[in-house]
C-alpha cells in the first residue's frame, strides 16, 4: 500500500533537508577548523576566514533572495539554493589551499542563503493558519538535531578520514533535497509589484553588512576603522532605499508592529546566546578544567533541549498564540544567564547543566512562536522577503554578538587583572559579561509585554491577505 503525503508535509520534510544540511554543516566545520588549518600550515586567525566569509555573503544576500523569491516563486529559489550549495560543498572537498577554500564557501554561502531566507516563508504559505506554528516547531526541532549531530559526526569523520569528507557529505544530501525539491514544491504566491531590482540598494546593503561583519570578524581586535563606515552608511541606504521605485528595503513591514517587535525580540535572544556558546567552553576548559571531549557531551545539552522544546512550543503557539510563549521563553533564557553570572572557579556541574538546559528550552520556545507571529502579521506575497528579513537579523546578532561578547570580556578582564589574580578576574569578567545578557534578554521581555499592543496591525493584515 502507497502512502501519499500531503503537499505541505512534503514540502517541510523538503525544507528540513536543508536546514538539517545547512546546520550540519556548520557544526561539523567547527570542529574540522583546527585539522584544516594545520592541513594548510595556516594560523587560526587565518582560517577564521573559512567560517566568516561564509557568514558574510549570506547575511549581505539573504534580504536579496528573499525578495527574489516573492517575485520569481520562493519554491524556484528554494530548490536553486540546493544546487549552488551542492556545488559550493564538491568545490570545498577539492581545495587544495586556504584561498581556493574560502572562495568555495563563498559559493556555498550563495547556495545556504538561498535556502535560508525562501524556507521559513515557504512553510508559513503551505501550511494553514492553524497549523503553521507547529511547523516552524518542527523546523526548529530540526535544527537543534543538526546542531547536535555535528561535533559527533565531524569528530568521527576526521578521525577515520580526512577534512574534505566533511564537504562531501553534503554532495548526496544536497542532490536528494534538490531533485525532491524541483519535483514536489508546491508553487508559491508571487508579489505582482515587484518589478525590476534596485541594484544600487542591493550592494549599498552588501557593502554597508560586509564592512560591519569584517570588522567584528576578529573578536580579539574589533576594526573601529570597519565598523563605523559600515554604521555611516546606514542613513545613506535608508535614504537610496527611499528614492528607489524598487526598493531592497519594505518600509511597510516596519508598520507592523509584531514584525518590528519579533525581530526586535529576536535581536536580543540571538546576540546574548553567542556569549555562551563563544565563551563558555573556554571557561569549562580554562577555568575548571574539562576536557574538550566534556566540554563537547556538556555544550550538547542546549542542542537537545532546543529539539525537544521547539516542536512543543510552535504547537502550543497554534492553540494559544504566541504571546505568553514568548514572554515565558525570555524569562526562561534570562534566568539562564543569571545562572551564568554565579558561575566560579570551582567545577559545579549541577550549575552548568542547569543553565544549559534553561537556554536550550527558552532558545526552542521563543523560535518558532515568534516566528509564527510575524508570519501570521504579514501578506503571503511578502513571505519571502520576511523569511530573508528574519535571517539576516538572526546572523548579525551572531555576529555581533560573539564579537561584543569576547570584547566586553577581554576588556574587563584586563583592567580587573590590576587588582585581582587572573583566576578571580576571568570569573569577574565572565559575570559580568552573563549579567549584561541577562539585563539584555530583560529588555526583550519587556517588549514581549508591550508586543500585545500589536495585535490590532495583525487583525488587519489578515483580513487585508487572508490564508485559503
């Protein structure tokens, strides 16, 4: 007997090929970095440039494919991203130097951004109102088990084979989801005004994303003459983007106050969590001196409660909405943090547990609600652009967030060190970094509070572009 899936789980099975690919993929490189640059006899600062470079191109194109995808079918764009990534994987496994590999994951980034800001949008038009939290839970279920699998994958992989395995896993991945994708996609809603591209906004964006990210790309010395030249030329892209009869930018959606207080909630979860997972494992292996193989089993604990909690949390969103989720997973994350800021130079393993899985669950609960409350605000033919819109927030604050996280730290701890011994001032450092995030995620709850004045813009949006 032939079991026939319905179009909208097939295409969230299609959609969780890529993002089970795409975080796969990251996790596992994170643990191949120190195995290539020893490969290319290059330093660790070098081959920094692996990871950023991909980061780069995906945060400065994926407002670009998101919009791309609403004019030209998301499903198009979707399946195109596969390829390119597929592609970018094949190129990456054959690089015979530093150079040639971050010119591959450049294309590899084109390929990952392609899939990144047309997928959440292709769930938000397939599935019904009812259901679409639910879905997103799924989805980010998905990515706490790519996230999870990576370490002990990659580890495993390395040590039986060689670096460029781990690119060539993507290679059968990749076609399935590809092939899948052409053929089973359900065709999306088109924005019949968009017309053209507003190429000057398109690289003013690029340009004004990739100075930020350059800048902050080395945590240890963040680039002021980077930064600030990429900040500058943020009124001069509002001001292009207002000129243009194209734009890169929908001002509208800025109307809305669920997607202007979902993606400010969205800032404060994603730019706090980097402070944990950049600096945490260096405490766990400084300070109280776990082994990196500890450290790992440890740092596994978020990932696992993420993919236990997310599903459950887009479900119940679907029942209940979204805004008391919301507010109850930004406590729960803030009380994480607090957890970390209590943190000393004695190994208390209940402690790290504890904050770990408190950031894991308030992580999988807040993803999905907020994500199904911006969707459900906005017009299907706009899906792709917010899917883009979502993703580029979420990699600038990791950028951002890792960056600020490790300056903070290093800067304390090198005026706090006139006073104190190392060991007292890195563990003065590090509360106050977890103190900062939890002032931080406090802030993002106050506006989970204040996000209830938004539910008339939503109402409206609605009935302006109801769901069939």
């Amino acid at each position: 007997m032939t079991v026939k899936l319905d179009s909208k789980w097939q295409a969230l099975i299609i959609i969780s090929i890529g993002i089970f690919m795409s975080t796969l993929d990251g996790s596992i490189l994170n643990i191949a970095n120190p195995t290539i640059a020893k490969c290319f006899q290059v330093s660790m600062q070098q081959v920094q440039w692996v990871v950023t470079a991909y980061m780069l191109i995906i945060t400065a194109t994926l407002i670009y494919f998101g919009r791309l995808g609403d004019k030209l079918g998301s499903e198009k764009i979707y399946s195109t991203g596969f390829y390119v990534f597929v592609v970018g994987s094949l190129l990456c496994s054959i690089s015979t130097s530093l150079p040639y590999l971050i010119g591959s994951r450049l294309i590899q980034g084109i390929g990952a951004s392609m899939l990144m800001a047309t997928g959440m949008g292709i769930i938000s038009n397939t599935f019904p109102a009812q259901e679409r939290g639910k879905a997103l839970g799924l989805t980010g279920m998905i990515v706490g088990l790519g996230n999870m699998t990576g370490p002990s994958l990659g580890g495993f992989l390395i040590t039986k084979f060689s670096w460029p395995v781990i690119f060539l896993i993507n290679v059968p991945i990749g076609l399935i989801g590809f092939f899948l994708a052409l053929r089973l996609l359900p065709q999306q809603t088109r924005n019949p005004d968009l017309r053209g591209h507003d190429i000057p906004g398109t690289l003013l964006f690029a340009i004004m994303i990739g100075l930020v990210i350059y800048g902050v790309a080395d945590a240890a010395n963040v680039s002021i003459f980077y930064i600030l030249p990429g900040l500058l030329l943020v009124p001069v892209f509002c001001w292009v983007e207002k000129k243009s009869p194209q734009p890169i930018m929908d001002f509208e959606l800025f109307k809305i106050k669920n997607f202007v207080y979902g993606n400010a909630m969205a800032l404060g979860i994603y730019v706090t969590q980097m402070a944990v997972f950049f600096i945490l494992p260096f405490y766990m292996e400084t300070i109280i001196k776990l082994s990196p193989a500890l450290t790992g089993m440890l740092l596994t604990i978020t990932p696992i409660c993420m993919a236990i909690t997310a599903p459950l949390a887009g479900t119940l969103s679907d029942k209940i909405g979204s805004r008391k989720i919301l507010s109850l997973a930004l406590f729960i994350t803030t009380c994480a943090y607090i957890v970390f800021a209590n943190l000393n130079h004695q190994l208390d393993l209940a402690k790290l547990i504890a904050g770990l899985a408190l950031l894991g669950i308030g992580i999988g609960m807040f993803g999905s609600p907020n994500n199904n409350s911006i969707f459900a605000s906005i017009p299907r033919e706009k899906a792709g652009y917010a899917g883009g819109f979502i993703a580029t927030n979420r990699n600038l604050s990791f950028a951002i967030g890792t960056a600020g996280s490790a300056a903070i730290f290093t800067f304390l701890l090198g005026i706090s060190q006139k006073a104190m011994v190392y060991t007292s001032a890195y563990i003065y450092a590090l509360n106050t970094v977890y103190k900062i995030a939890a002032a931080i995620t406090i802030i993002a709850f106050i506006i989970s509070l204040l996000s209830r004045l938004g539910d008339s813009n939503t109402k409206a949006a609605k009935e302006a572009a109801p769901h069939p």
